[in-house]
C-alpha cells in the first residue's frame, strides 16, 4: 500500500473516531505521557500489504471492530460460574456483580448439559458437582432471583439440550415482566465442537442442526438482540489441538451456521450478526494475539466473499474469550494466577469482546469464593492498572505479531480447503462446508487431528522439550495443600426433593399434552420454539422435554474407532 492510500486509511480513521463516543477516562501512561488512541506507519512512508493490517474499525478488522479500541467500551467481564443448585449460584452471580462483574455466564452440571434431569438414575453423583443444576423454569427463576434479566447480559454454556434451556431462561424472564425482544446475551449451541471435541450431544447431527435452525429463525425474528449461537473453539484447544487447529474448525463451524442460515432462506445480513465466538487464551502469549487477529480477518473475508454479505456487523467477528483451563496445574496451583494473568493480558491485546480469568484451584475443584474474586481482580488489575485500554491493538505493526498472525492465516485456509475436500464434489443439500465437517466428524477426521497432536506436546513434555512450571520443572515448592469449595451430597438430595415437590404441584396433563404437541411439530416444518416454549411454561422438565425428542429422533452413538 503507498504513502496517500495509508493516508486516506488514517483520514477515515479519525473521522470515525472523532465521531464516536469515548469514555470518561485518562488515557495517558502512568507517568503522564501522552499516547495516540492508534498508531501505525509513519506519515509519507509506503508499506506493502498493510491493506492486511489496515485500521481499527475497518475491514478486514485486523486490529479490531471498533475505530475506539478500548477507549470507547472495554471488554465485558463476564465471569463463569455455577455450582450446586440454583440458590447457590444466586448468590455466586449477586457477588460477582456486586464487585464489578459486567455480565453472568452460567455453568451447568453434567446431567443439566446432558438433557437429564436430577432425579434420573443417570444423574447420580453428579447434581451440582460441575455447574448449576437446571430441572424446569422454577430452577431458572431461582437462579435469576434479584437479577434483572432485562438489564445483564447472559451467556449459557450448553450445546446439546441448549435450545430448551433457552426457553426456560426465556420463561423466566417473562416471569419477571420483561420484554423478551430487548433480551440481550449468548447462547452456545454449538453442536459440531461436541461431535469433534467435547462430545456432549443428545441426538444424530441432523435433528440438532433443524433445532438450532428454528432458534436462529427465532431470534432473528423475536429477539434480534440475543446471539442464539457462540461457535466455540475453547473446548477443541482445551481438547489438544493446536492454536490454528482451533482457530480453523471453530471457524469452519461458523461457515456451516451460515451455511444452515441460508440453506433456510434467511437473510445473511440479518442473522450473522447473531453468530458469536469462544475461543481458548492459552499460555504462549504471542501465538494467541496473532490468533484473535488472524480470525476477524478471515471471518470478514470469508462472509464477504464466499457468503456475500454486504453490511459491516454481518463482516464482524464478536468473540469472547476463556483463559485456558488445560493450562492449569495441579501442583503448585498458586503459579496458575500468573498462567491466567498472562492469558488474559493476551486476549486483551488480542481484542476480545468479553473475558472470563479462570481460578486458581479449578484444576482441583469449582472455584472458592476467595479464589474467584482473585480471578476477577485479574481482569480489573489489567483493565485499570495497565493502560492497555488506551491503544487500540498497540502491538499491529509488530514484524513478529503480523508474520505470526499471517502464518496462523494460512494454516488455517489449508485446513478449509481440506475440509471442504471431505465433503466432496458436486451439489451438497447445506454447503460444501457443512458437508465437509459432517463427513470428518463421522470418519473421526476431526478427533484425530487433534489426538496427533496433543500427543506430539505430551511427547515434547516428556522430553523436557516443552515446560511446565512445578510439573517438569522448579519443582521444589514450600506451598501448603488449598482448601478446596466441596459439593455437598446434600445438594442432590435436596435438589431431587424439590424435583418432586414441583411434579407433584404441577397440572400432568398439561405437561403430557404440551410435551405431546411439541413432538408432533417436531415431525413437520413449523418452527419448533413456540411449541417448546409452551411445554416450558407448563413445567415440563428438561429430562421429559429430552426424553421425548430421544424417543422421536433417536440417540446419537459416537463410532467405535482403533
């Protein structure tokens, strides 16, 4: 790019930026220094292939949405939590809020991710020991009890029973008066990582991908502010792969979405903007900013040019980001608030929209008051201590950073196009993207590509090649043993108890019969949200709501593989 087009760049720039509105902030560094809100080269020099790199708040988004960076709004803190049963994490999420948490993102329990509800014999042992337990509506009232719902953003981490999760949070809300249409926050749903990675899925891909096609309609429709899918690749990093494995089937996934959304005659312009990401922040600091970089330009490029979309926030790439939990030691576990300040600091110069700082005894057990608080004080730390907020994607220029996020890039289209290959030539009913992770997800493509290569780092680990501080180095340590936050079994008793109190309460018939006229949509072409909102409102459990879509549609059995 020469010197006048890099000038018109910046010209465009700044009009943008004097045009938006910044917070109420000293931008300046500790000693008073004055800083520019961005920089890039200097005046009248040329710098081939900075069209790559460009300006914030310009395609391709290199170095962020926003022509403000941070100075306009910082990422939301937006801690994960849940435990026990749903008072319990009441009061977990009135805390965070209440030390300056921006947002809830609700951890569920295994049996609550697997569609099962607390009384099931399935269920045993495991109620409250991961996340929050969620049975029926009433759970999710209790949850949100004292919360505004109309006024917090929420994000759910759940894939497969997601869609009638959804509408149990959606219950609720009405429940408290508020207009579901200004409801705001994410949904997962994100059913391809499971079958690649995380392996929480309820039924065949298909009757998955018809329910999160009817939720896509849905919120487009009724509550166009609402993102009803995070695609995540935090679960296939945390699986093994590498950084730009992650990066390429998360956003893979994404192109299937889109796929699906116009498959259903949806208007690309209208529903990509609700189409979010989650991506892993691991250890290796620079490898991660050239990874956030690299996706919003790849996304960008990819919905313009494979998916025609013409409008600016169908081009962006929200994302919010976890620190890596796979990062996490046993030993010496104190080290771990270093790992997650690190991680963080990375997804922040990375430019995340959103962030959660993992606790320091969650490789042991579900965070300790104390050591969640100490989790959130990282991101304030960093937010308010750092001045990182006052440049926006200071490091954009960096001969390093660019040429690693250029080759992160480029592993990354390699990878698409041997996707796409496995879905093979001619006509393909979604696209030739959907096709594609459909066929690796069946032949084990997926799964193992990412077993080679976690068991090449492991290898590197054993060989001393890689380190881990406290495990294969500096292992001496005068450390005590943490006082770990231990699930009571109490908490499933009492949860089962109150199970069947409500069961007991409850009009059956109106259960049967809604639950019954939400399996005959489910055998034609209506939207299916309206019918599972009105079995929800009935107070039909999430197992019952389950149950009855495993009898319809069958149960999913991953194939045996050697």
């Amino acid at each position: 790019m020469n010197a006048d087009e890099i000038a018109a760049g910046r010209a465009r720039w700044q009009a943008r930026y004097d045009a938006a509105r910044k917070r109420d902030a000293d931008f300046t560094t500790l000693s008073g220094m004055s800083v520019e809100p961005v920089y890039g080269p200097p005046e009248g020099t040329d710098y081939p292939g900075f069209e790559r790199i460009g300006w914030p708040g310009e395609y391709p988004y290199t170095r962020g949405l926003y022509p403000t960076g941070y100075r306009g709004r910082t990422w939301t803190i937006r801690q994960f939590a849940g435990f026990g049963n749903a008072r319990q994490t009441n009061e977990r999420y009135k805390m965070i809020l209440g030390a300056g948490g921006g947002g809830l993102s609700v951890a569920f329990d295994m049996p609550t991710l697997m569609g099962r509800d607390s009384d099931d014999p399935q269920s045993l042992g495991e109620v409250g020991h991961c996340g929050v337990a969620i049975d029926s509506a009433a759970d999710m009232e209790v949850l949100f009890d004292g919360i505004d719902l109309a006024g917090v953003t929420t994000s759910m981490t759940i894939s497969g029973p997601a869609v009638p999760v959804f509408c149990m949070y959606l219950v609720a809300a009405e429940r408290q008066g508020a207009d579901l249409s200004t409801l705001d926050g994410t949904l997962q749903t994100d059913i391809f990582k499971e079958y690649i990675a995380q392996k929480e899925w309820l039924f065949d891909p298909e009757p998955h991908l018809r329910l999160i096609g009817d939720l896509m309609e849905y919120c487009a429709r009724e509550i166009p502010r609402y993102k009803p899918l995070s695609v995540s690749g935090y679960h296939i990093r945390e699986a093994g792969s590498t950084a730009a494995q992650e990066l390429a089937y998360t956003l893979a996934d994404g192109f299937g979405y889109v796929e699906l959304g116009l498959s259903r005659g949806l208007d690309v312009n209208v529903f990509a903007p609700g189409l979010s990401f989650f991506f892993d922040s691991h250890v290796d600091f620079f490898e991660e900013i050239a990874k956030f970089r690299a996706a919003r330009r790849i996304w960008a490029r990819w919905l313009r040019d494979v998916y025609g979309a013409t409008s600016e926030k169908a081009l962006w790439l929200r994302f919010h980001t976890q620190t890596a939990g796979v990062s996490l030691t046993a030993q010496q576990p104190v080290n771990n608030v270093v790992r997650t300040a690190v991680e963080a600091l990375a997804a922040v110069l990375g430019g995340t929209n959103s962030l959660h700082t993992n606790a320091l005894d969650e490789t042991l057990a579900l965070p300790t008051d104390e050591s969640a608080e100490i989790a959130l004080r990282t991101q304030q730390v960093l937010m308010e201590e750092t001045g990182v907020t006052n440049v926006a994607d200071p490091l954009g220029g960096s001969w390093y950073v660019e040429a690693l996020t250029d080759k992160i890039e480029a592993e990354a289209e390699a990878i698409f196009a041997r996707i796409r290959q496995l879905g093979g030539e001619g006509p393909h009913e979604i696209g030739p993207m959907t096709s594609g992770i459909l066929r690796g997800i069946e032949d084990g493509w997926f799964t193992s590509q990412i077993a080679e290569a976690a068991f090449a780092y492991q290898q590197a680990l054993e060989k001393g090649e890689k380190k881990i501080v406290g495990v294969n180095c500096h292992t001496n340590t005068v450390a005590k043993d943490l006082e770990i936050l231990r699930i009571s079994h109490e908490v499933e008793l009492e949860q089962r108890r109150v199970l069947a109190e409500r069961k007991a309460e409850r009009d059956d018939a109106a259960v049967k019969a809604a639950v019954a006229r939400m399996v005959e949509v489910s055998r034609t072409g209506e939207n299916m949200i309206p019918a599972m909102l009105d079995a929800v409102r009935a107070e039909a459990t999430l197992g019952e709501i389950c149950d009855a879509l495993r009898a319809e549609w069958g149960t999913y059995r991953e194939p045996a593989r050697f």
